[in-house]
C-alpha cells in the first residue's frame, strides 16, 4: 500500500509540473556583426610566398661548426635563404624554415626543416634581434622539434 501511495504520489510531481515562461530567457537575439570593417590584403590570411619580406631572404650562411651530445663538427654547410619560407643547403633540394619574432622580446624564433647537416630533422632555436645585420649566430642552442630532449649548439656566420 505504500509503494502504490508512493507511485501515486511520484506521478503528480511529475504530471503536474509546469514550465513558467521568464521572458527575456526565451527572446531569440538576431546576431549583431559589430565588428570592424578594415579590409585586409589577403582575407585576414598570410600570404604564402613572395609578398611579406624579411631581411632573411637573398642572404647565404655558413654553418662552420654545431656541438651535439656526441660530437664537435666543423660540416662548412652552405645555407641560402631563397623566399620567405624556402631555404637551400650547399644549392641542393629546398627546404622550408620559419623565422618568428618572439612575444615580449626582440628576439626571433629561427626553425629549419629537414635540416640534415643535423641529422635531417626539424630544428628550432633562438636568435638575437640583430642576428642578420650582425651576420653572425653564435652558440645557439637548436632544439629538435620532434624530439625535444635533443639539443645542438650551433655557429653560423653569413658570407
């Protein structure tokens, strides 16, 4: 008989339940495009190639020596910055490399892919503000983006 109650008792909370209405809660807003109307070159998107340039490109470095946790080498590797993007090692097969400024800093982020007088993988590393016009890295520690516990210190000097 108490179960019955009870079963009767469950079924009128839940029949006689009533969703109220809150007004504003249920007013649907039309969207409001506030935003700025500035009109950007490229959609809002970097370019690819060839149109934004850094002092980078049409420059060659030599890469005299790297230190890695195995060995001191002197490889005298070519490097010439091609494009925006776009870097050959001693006039072979192009390869793609990044330069960053970094946040809150002067300095850039330089990362080359498939760099292998490395051993071919992609490394990033630090660079002064002024690495270009001084035409010099020195002893710039280059972490291998794929596998971060591997670090190479490197000297490049521009020709």
């Amino acid at each position: 008989m108490k179960k019955l109650i009870f079963l009767l008792v469950l079924g009128l909370v839940f029949t006689s339940c009533k969703k109220e209405e809150f007004g504003q809660y249920n007013q649907v807003l039309e969207p409001v495009d506030n935003l700025p109307t500035t009109t950007y070159v490229y959609g809002g998107t970097l370019p690819s190639t060839g149109t934004v340039s850094n002092d980078l490109v049409g420059t060659t470095w030599v890469l005299t020596k790297y230190v890695s946790a195995f060995a001191t080498e002197y490889p005298y590797d070519t490097i010439a910055f091609v494009s925006n993007n776009e870097y050959t090692i001693n006039g072979g097969a192009v390869r793609t490399y990044q330069l960053n400024s970094l946040p809150l800093s002067n300095n850039f982020d330089l990362s080359l892919y498939f760099f292998f007088p490395m051993g071919g993988s992609h490394y990033s590393g630090e660079v002064g503000g002024t690495f270009i016009g001084d035409g010099e890295i020195n002893n710039v520690q280059f972490q291998d983006i794929q596998n971060e516990g591997n670090t190479i210190l490197t000297w490049f000097t521009k020709i």
